[in-house]
C-alpha cells in the first residue's frame, strides 16, 4: 500500500505512477508549478490513478481552463469505486468546491476529523487562496488559526507546509512573533514560492519594509524566482515601493513584468494588476489608459458574469475607470446578483465618485462598505487597498 509523505493512502498499484505523483503534489504545495506535467504523467503509468485525475482537475480549474478541468473531475469520479474512503473523500470535496457548493466548507471540516493530515483536503480551506478566506465570515481568520492549532499535534515539525501555512496564519491574526518564528523556519526547511510569500506577507503585515523589499530582491535574483508566484512576489514589492514612497518604482514595475508575465493563474493575474492599476490612480501615478482598458478586456474574459467577489472587485475597480459610459448596465447586472444593500454594488458606487473627484460622497459609502470588508475574500494585504482608498478620500477632501 502506497502512501503520501503523511500518511495518507494513495490507491495505485504503480510504482512510477506514485513517485511521480508525490513529486507533483510537492510543486502544488509550493506554488511555484503546478504539479499538472506531473499529474499527467502520473496517470500515464496508471490511467485509473483516480486522486492525480482529481489534482488535474483542480489545477486546470484555476487555470481557467475549464473544459479540461471537467474531463478530469469525470475521469477521478469514474474511477473513484476502488479508491481509498479518504481519496473519495477528496473527489467530492474538490467536486463541491469547483461547483460552489456553500456545504464544501461542512465537508472538508468532516473529513479533516478522520484525516486529519490530509493536505490536498486542507490546503484547499486554508491560508490566503483558501475557502476560509473567501467564506464570508468575520471571524475567518480566527477559525483559520484555530483550525491549523487542533490540526498541529498531527503534523511533524519539519513539515514546512504546514509550518509556512501556520506562519501565515499567525500574521493575519496580528501575532508577529509566532508569524516570523514559524515563517522563517519554513524558509529553511523549504526555500519555495509559498514559503518566500509568506515572508512577504509578514514584511508588509508588520511594517518591515527594507527587509521586504530586500528578501524579495534576493529571490528574484536567486534560481528560486523561477516560479509561478514571481508575479505575486513582484506585486508585494510594488506594495512595500508605495509604503517606502518610492512612486517613481511603480510604473516600472507594472510595466516592465505584471502585465507582462502570465504564468501566474488568471485570478492572481487580475487582482494583483487591477489593485496595483487602481493603486497607481489614487497615488496619482501617470499609467495609460489603455493598460486599464486592457486589463478590463481580461476580466471581462476570464470572469464575465458576476457574483465571485473578489473578482468582482477587481473587474470593478477597472469598470469604474474605462466603462463609465455603461455605469447603469454594470449596476444593473450587480443588481441581478447582488441585494441592494450588497457591499459590492456599494463599492462600485463608490469607486467611480473616488475616479470622478467626489471624495466626500466616496468616502461615506467606503466607510460603510468596509465594515463588511470580509465579504470581498482574499488575504488582509489584498484587502488593505479598500483602506487604503478612504484615507486618500479623507485627504483629497
């Protein structure tokens, strides 16, 4: 019987099917691949190695390609009656989520409670790109960190998933001394795209702003910035540029590799352009219009329809620059999706009286969408940038 570097069973009878398979898993851990060359490979050695089926189709999800990530989910659903219960435990987890199922959050606590190593399961609710994050509850990074604490007794101490994720979570919850305790142990154990994003957060969250920008300029100049979270980390330096004031950085940045570099998944590429575009415009940094006109153009392809908010927030910030012309058609399709009262139809409002100099009228809707700033999903620094546009309301009055 085959298992994964936790325990967990992994039902094939290949040899090469499984080594492969753990390599993959390892790079979907880390962020700096996606495991996917990995996964079809595996599956190449066992074509019914039903949880790599369901990775590949998780991971073609993100990617936005979705008619591949369907071919996948059928293909691990198929063969799912000879697996393990913890792998058919998997399935339907990613199943639920990947359909937008609210009880996946239910599920996957469940299955934590009789698996509770399994990391495919919980990478899915934790940490910055998790279900937790995007759950809509105010008390999200609270059950993040009481989550992974019940969980730790389970874990080695040289897991550095784990210790990166708890790293992580510490920071959001305002704890710097266990954040940076954990996050630099987990730089040692595993130097990777994960790790090197949790240190950025922990520079940015606690103020260490040359530490920061000096740790992300080692990574990008070392073999470890060959990864798909380059983007990301180089959005984090723009972040820590605007803190330090250095302005001029920005357009630089954005121009020269953001809206260059798309090996990052198209979710990240849109929110880190769009938040960086939109930070550039209250800053008063002179971007073209066509770089907001563009970006728009990839939100309206990758995310057409509303009702994925943290998209939507950034599809917004962009709408409200180059589509004022179409102001009620877009508040009408909110409105489709959206209650009236819905902090996403108030923050397009008040994004475009911020574009039209309307500061005063800005500032009273913001002040009110951010009470519910936790509905929008995303990491504390992702949502920082709706503080970031009432102070400058204030100071613009």
């Amino acid at each position: 019987m085959f298992k994964d570097t936790r325990g967990c069973v992994l039902t094939t009878n290949n040899h090469q099917a499984y080594e492969i398979f753990l390599k993959g898993l390892e790079k979907y851990l880390s962020l700096d691949e996606t495991g996917i060359p990995e996964f079809e490979q595996s599956i190449l050695y066992d074509n019914e190695f039903s949880i790599a089926y369901v990775l590949l189709a998780r991971q073609y999800s993100i990617n936005g390609e979705l008619n591949l990530s369907k071919k996948h989910l059928n293909s691990s659903k198929k063969y799912m009656a000879n697996t393990s219960k913890r792998e058919k435990g998997v399935i339907n987890a990613i199943e639920l989520m990947m359909n937008d199922q609210e009880e996946s959050i239910i599920y996957m606590l469940e299955h934590l409670d009789q698996h509770p190593t399994d990391v495919i399961v919980l990478s899915q609710l934790l940490g910055p790109f998790g279900l937790l994050a995007f759950s809509n509850r105010s008390d999200w990074r609270e059950e993040n960190l009481k989550l992974i604490l019940d969980l730790s007794k389970h874990f080695s101490s040289d897991d550095w998933w784990f210790e990166t994720t708890k790293a992580f979570i510490y920071g959001e919850n305002n704890d710097e001394k266990k954040s940076r305790y954990f996050g630099e142990r987990s730089w040692e154990l595993s130097a990777n795209g994960n790790s090197a994003h949790t240190m950025s957060h922990i520079h940015y969250d606690f103020g260490s702003v040359k530490e920061g920008r000096d740790f992300i300029d080692a990574w990008l100049v070392s073999n470890k910035s060959k990864s798909r979270m380059e983007h990301h980390l180089r959005w984090h330096d723009a972040l820590l540029a605007l803190k330090e004031g250095q302005l001029n950085e920005i357009k630089a940045i954005y121009t020269d590799f953001l809206c260059e570099d798309f090996k990052t998944s198209p979710l990240e590429y849109l929110a880190d352009n769009a938040s960086l575009l939109w930070y550039c415009l209250i800053n008063k940094i002179d971007i073209p219009l066509s770089r907001y006109s563009e970006l728009y153009e990839f939100s309206k392809k990758y995310y057409p329809e509303f009702g994925f908010k943290f998209a939507d927030m950034h599809k917004l910030m962009m709408a409200s620059i180059v589509d004022g012309r179409n102001y009620i058609e877009i508040k009408n399709k909110i409105n489709n999706v959206y209650s009236d009262d819905d902090s996403c139809k108030k923050l397009f409002e008040a994004l475009v009286l911020f574009k039209d100099g309307e500061f005063k009228e800005s500032q009273k809707i913001l002040s009110n969408v951010i009470k519910n700033e936790a509905s929008f999903g995303g990491s504390n620094v992702q949502r920082s940038i709706l503080y970031e546009t009432l102070e400058k309301s204030k100071i613009n009055q």
